[in-house]
C-alpha cells in the first residue's frame, strides 16, 4: 500500500520497494534525477533502509512507508533550503507515513564550510559517507513517523492549541491562526488593527502555542535526533559528555528568552497600570513593546540538541531501551526525564514539574504568565470603563 495520493504516484516514479516485516518501503524518485542528479546508487539506498529498519522500533511500529527522494534546485543554485529531509504536518495529521529526502543535499557534507565547498567544486562524498548520512536522516525522519504513531503527537498538539483558543476566544475560528509547523510565524499578529485586549489575548495564545511547541519539539526531535545515530549503529555513549554540554548551553539561550518574554509581557502590565492611573489612552510605547516581543523569535532549532541530551539521559542513566523512550508522549517524556535527573543529583534541562530547579521550568513560566494576565486585563477592564471606545 501506498500512502502518496493518485497526482503523486503520477509525479514521482517507483523506484523499489523493500519489505521488513510488516513494514512495506516504497520509493519514489522525482524527474529532477533524471536530468540534474547523479545516479541514485540503489545498492546503496538498499544497505542504508536495511540497517535502519534493523531496529524493532521501526520495524514493529511502522506499516508502509513512502520515502520520496527529490531534487533541490534551490540548493543546485546555491540557495539555502530549510531541511535536508521533512515530512509535511498535513500528512503527520492524518497518519500518512510520508517522507520526502533532498538526496542531492544529503550527498553533501553536513558542515556548512566544508559542504559549501564540496557544493561548489561539485565533489560529492564518499560513498560509505553518503551511506552513513543518508541512513541517519532516514532513521531520524522514520523515527518521527513511529512516534507519532505512538503517540498521536501531531493531532494532540492541535487539539491543544485549539483548545486554547475556544477558551479565550469562545471560538476555534478566531484568534490566531493554528500553524502546522512548530514555530511558524510565532508572534505573527496585526497588533495595529487590534485592540488592547484582542492584542493581550492574542499574545498569550501565542505564548500558550509556544509551550506547546517546545514540549513537542523537544521531545519528537530530540528522539528523532538520537534515533539518526542509534539506529545506525553509530551510537557513542563516550559522547554523552559533549551532547549534554551542548543541550546545556542551548537551554541556557532559550532561558534568556523566556525571561525576555516575561520581562516584556510585566512591561505591558506596567504601562497599563500607569495608564489607568493617569487616566490616559494607550499610546505608541504599547505597540512598541509589542515589537519587542516578535523580535524574539523562537525557532525550533536548539530543541533538537536539548531533546537529544534528554533521550541520551533517559537511555544511559535512565537505563532505558528505545522503544521505551520512543512510546512516550511529551508530557511523560520530559516527566521521566526530571525523575532521572533528580536520581542521580542532575539539574534538568528542562522541566515541567512546578518549582522543580531547573535550567527552563516551563510550569513555573506559565503560571508567572498566567499571573501576570489577570493583572493586564484588570487593568484593561478599567481601561474600558473610564474611556468608553478605545483601542
């Protein structure tokens, strides 16, 4: 069976199938191959699924798979593409094991100098290199597909964000827009044509939609990142210092966010509040506050090394198996994870237990930040009675 719709299936061509199981590989290869590519090296492909799929957790939690390898023009010409490898949140949604592979980006050198090099004396890599990349991003993409199916972290995650926006909003349809991506467009608003209180709203929909974004990312990424290693066989637990170091300065980064944010969103309590005071209209400063909010840009990018300091955690400390780490959702991922930490007089990365020392304890921030909304819209209240129509 294939997941790729009737148009697809007329788009890509098959280019083999391999089964494991009861886990059926089928591949596609797009035109752009033929023409631009060099040849897709099948013994390869071949060795690189079957090392892969040597792991049950892929194996037993995977039924059939489209892996689509495509041709990158953009990255042809020198352009930066976003991913080497993806799979699109529509199809996550709706359980479709879809994944598509730039396999000419996947041909190059994961360091940007030395692959920037190589991209431009067209020097692809060896041939045991090539095979190593391309099985660790087909564990990582594959290890998405089986969590999710574990877990249904795609429909949850929406189901939460839409949940968050009846509450404030007494409407699904209204608010902001339910992004398919972890953090697209995160604080993408019309604040200008808004009031005070749809823009308040607004925000913290936002910030809501973050933390849920934080917890997905770090917990599907950060497993999908060990599993590009694991299940190749290239697991190192010599290295375990170095990726926890690297999960720590990551966290420490996103920590001064958080705070930012906080220290912001207390900004607009405060402004408010001398608003009301003064009795006097909400002016320029408001949106400017606003701007320094959407300048900070959460991205997903420090989630991956965060995540997979805390699979690497639960696996060596923990003394956890895969498929244990890979059946959990984020909640009691993260959970465990503070468990384990605290066993073993370890300060969590990430936490989402209350007043747990932590380097981001995502409880602690949310209930700060639930604190601080009832003051602004109080203060927004008052706003409202002694100004009538206002923005």
């Amino acid at each position: 069976m294939t997941h790729l719709t009737g148009f697809q299936r007329l788009k890509y061509a098959g280019l083999m199938q391999r089964k494991y199981g009861n886990c059926i590989v089928n591949v596609w290869m797009s035109p752009g191959h033929y023409y631009f590519s060099q040849p897709v090296m099948i013994n390869i492909l071949s060795q690189a699924l079957d090392n892969v799929f040597r792991q049950p957790y892929l194996r037993n939690n995977l039924n059939d798979v489209d892996v689509v390898l495509l041709y990158s023009f953009k990255y042809a010409i020198g352009k930066d593409v976003d991913s080497m490898a993806f799979i699109k949140g529509a199809d996550l949604f709706k359980q479709k094991n879809i994944l598509f592979i730039h396999l000419n980006m996947v041909r190059q050198d994961k360091s940007s100098l030395v692959r920037f090099t190589r991209h431009i004396m067209n020097i692809p890599l060896s041939e045991k290199a090539f095979q190593n990349q391309l099985e660790d991003t087909l564990a990582h993409e594959m290890a998405h597909l089986a969590q999710n199916h574990l877990t249904n972290a795609a429909s949850l995650k929406y189901e939460r964000q839409k949940k968050i926006r009846m509450i404030f909003f007494k409407s699904a349809s209204e608010g902001p827009v339910i992004a398919n991506d972890y953090f697209s467009d995160v604080m993408d608003f019309p604040a200008e044509k808004m009031n005070a209180e749809q823009v308040i709203l607004s925000i913290f929909i936002k910030a809501y939609d973050i933390f849920t974004a934080v917890e997905q990312a770090t917990c599907s990424e950060g497993m999908a990142s060990f599993m590009g290693t694991y299940a190749a066989g290239r697991y190192n637990p010599e290295k375990a210092t170095i990726t926890q170091g690297t999960g720590l300065a990551y966290a420490k980064r996103e920590k001064g966010r958080f705070d930012s944010f906080k220290e912001y969103i207390a900004e607009i309590n405060q402004h408010l509040l001398e608003t009301v005071n003064k009795r006097m209209k909400i002016d320029g400063c408001f949106l400017g506050i606003i701007a320094k909010i959407k300048g900070l840009k959460f991205s997903i990018d420090p989630y991956y090394e965060i995540g997979e300091a805390i699979c690497e955690t639960l696996f060596r400390l923990g003394k956890m198996n895969v498929e244990q780490i890979g059946s959990m959702n984020n909640h009691k991922l993260i959970n465990e994870y503070t468990r384990v930490c605290l066993e073993n007089n370890i300060k969590p990365l990430i936490t989402d237990r209350p007043r747990t020392d932590a380097v981001i304890n995502l409880s602690d921030i949310r209930d700060s930040l639930h604190k601080l909304r009832k003051e602004i819209l109080q203060n927004i209240k008052q706003l409202k009675s002694q100004q009538g129509k206002w923005h």
